[in-house]
C-alpha cells in the first residue's frame, strides 16, 4: 500500500526505476514548480526489490506521453483529500518531441539546430524508436 498520507492533494509518480527519479524531475522541469516536490530514492518494491517515488503537493499537469516514453511501467496517483482518487496509466506514446535526442552526427538535426528532435515508434512490442530524419534507434542504456 502506497504511503501518500503526507500528499493532501497532488501527484505521485510512483514505479520509478531505481535511480531515474533525477531523470525524470529533470525532463518534466519540476524545478520550475512553486510547491513541494518530494524525491523518494530506493524505496522498497515488492515487484522490483527498489524504486524511485516522486510526491507533487499540487495537481499539475504532467506529460504522460514523456513518462510513458522513459517507462511505461510508471504509474501516476491523482491525490485528493490525501487518498489516491485516479490511478492514470501509461502507454508508449506514437512520437516523442524533444525529449531523445538523436546522437548521430551525420543527421540532419546535428547541423540545422533549430529542428525539433523527433523519435517515431516503429515496433511497440520490441520498444524501438527511430529518428524521424535519419532512423538512428534510439538507445535508453546511453
Ligand atoms: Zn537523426
């Protein structure tokens, strides 16, 4: 059972792989939100033996296609009078803006700057994406 008994109205991020929770604070700019944010480091899983919980004290919106992107397996609580009211769940979103980057240097991204980064799903069950330019995969280990 979810702990969210300091969370009175907000957003948990809860199933964070371990260790991603700075990635993720960092892509979806938490550190531009005025209210309190919680960082929950290796916290104890019975799935997964540990992961990584975020606590927002106030109802944002939040790009659940970006989180689907980095991990389907998160899941988001909609919080409310301190009990979880909407557990939203994630999909692999069609195509990711900004969000990869693509690393090969032949692209035409790598020399017209202004161009958005855009990542295409091309095999959901496998989870591979492409560039929309150059179809360089996009890698999630580097
Ligand atoms: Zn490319």
């Amino acid at each position: 059972m979810l702990n969210v008994d300091s969370v009175e109205r907000g957003l948990v991020i809860d199933h964070i792989q371990a260790g991603k929770s700075m990635d993720i604070y960092r892509i979806l700019e938490l550190d531009k939100l005025d209210c309190s944010v919680a960082i929950i480091k290796n916290a104890r899983s019975k799935k997964s033996g540990k992961k990584d919980i975020i606590k927002i004290e106030d109802k944002i919106d939040i790009d659940l296609d970006v989180l689907g992107f980095i991990d389907p397996n998160i899941t988001v609580n909609i919080i409310d009078g301190g009990k979880i009211i909407q557990k939203k769940k994630l999909t692999l979103p069609d195509t990711v803006t900004n969000v990869a980057f693509c690393k090969n240097p032949r692209c035409i991204t790598a020399v017209e700057q202004e161009l958005p980064h855009v990542f295409k799903l091309v095999d959901r069950s496998k989870v591979t994406y492409r560039c929309i330019y150059c179809e360089q995969e996009y890698d999630s280990k580097k």
